[in-house]
C-alpha cells in the first residue's frame, strides 16, 4: 500500500550531527518537525506536488515532494523546475542523471556538470514509537564537477541514504556521512530519524 500523506500531517525527526569518525557531535541534538502545508505546489510542468516546512529550533526551510504514477517520489527544491532527486520507491530501478551548467561571463567558460545515481538499497525495520515500520532504502550520490576555461576547478561529491515508508508516505530516515570537503576542510554528517508523525 502507498499512502499518500495529506495536508496537516506531521513527521519529527530526532537530528544530530556527525564528527568525521561519524560520532555524534556535543550539542549538535535538535528536532526537526516536517509539516505538509498543502499539495497543490508546482514546479516547471509538474503539479500536486507536496509544500513541506522544515523547522527546526532555528531554522526553517520548505521543499515540494511528488508522488509518482508508478509510485516513484520526486523532490524539489522549492521554485525549482525540476527535480532535485527521483527515488525508485515504486520501480525500484537506479535512477541516473545527468545535468550540465555552462555560463559564459566577460570570456570566461565555466562548467558545472552534476552526475546524480539513486539505487536501491533494499528493505529495513526503523523503530518509531516504540514499534518497526517497514521502509524502503535507498543511496543518492552526488559528484560535481566545476572547470574553468577547461581547467578542473574542484570535484565535490556527496552521499544520502534515504529509508522511504510506503504505509506512512514520507522518509522515516535521512543519513549523510561526514567527509572531506573540496576546499581540504571537513563537511559534516547529519542524521535525521523519525520519532512521531501524525497522519492526516
């Protein structure tokens, strides 16, 4: 069964960052609560897309999730025109893609080519309250590529691992691991599990 969550539902999440032996860092303990506002967004030629607000004890950000007809989910990034990431919860296919940016300034040609693979990573149980939810797992990477005029600027790359219930119709987790950045500092990790949810 794939529910679809409806405008007033609500999914918290316990967030921590992660140090770069991915230990959790002192302090850095927050809530997360995901609010669907409504699921009338747009964005480019897709519609009925899902307006979730992220909130956090400091911070707040909104993102529009689409339910696919084969039951893929599509994020975007709010305003954006197309998808940030397709996760294969229904198809259960990897999914790659390819973007390329070229802008031209004063003579100046700068590439910027963005290589994204979702890949499913199979099944697992994550407690919330108290009880196993059944989800799907899945891996989006990330590798950025930035040239210059044709010389290599940096090379950046990321890594998500997505766990998608199908009976909620939401993530129940979110993980990325800390790593090196491209500019020889450090980035870090976050982790994102779902301790509540209201569905209505």
């Amino acid at each position: 069964e794939f529910v679809h969550a409806h405008a007033g539902s609500t999914f918290t999440f316990d967030e921590y960052s992660t140090d770069s032996m991915n230990m959790m860092i002192p302090g850095s303990r927050d809530t997360m609560v995901s609010t669907v506002l409504r699921t009338d967004g747009v964005a480019g030629n897709a519609t009925g897309l899902l307006v979730v607000e992220e909130r956090k004890r400091s911070s707040k950000d909104t993102m529009c999730f689409g339910y696919e007809a084969n039951n893929n989910i599509s994020v975007y990034f709010l305003g954006s025109s197309s998808p940030l990431m397709t996760i294969p919860v229904g198809t259960g296919i990897v999914v790659n893609k390819v973007t390329v940016d070229t802008t031209i300034d004063q003579g100046d040609t700068s590439i910027t080519r963005d290589t994204t693979i979702t890949t499913p990573l199979g099944s697992e149980d994550i407690t919330v309250k108290g009880q196993p939810v059944s989800s799907k797992k899945f891996q989006f990477t990330l590798r950025e590529v930035a040239m210059l005029n044709g010389a290599r600027l940096f090379t950046a790359s990321s890594d998500l691992v997505l766990n998608y219930a199908a009976s909620l119709g939401y993530f129940v987790k979110k993980a990325s691991l800390s790593r090196p950045d491209p500019f020889g500092g450090w980035g870090k990790g976050r982790i994102q599990t779902l301790i509540d949810y209201n569905l209505k």
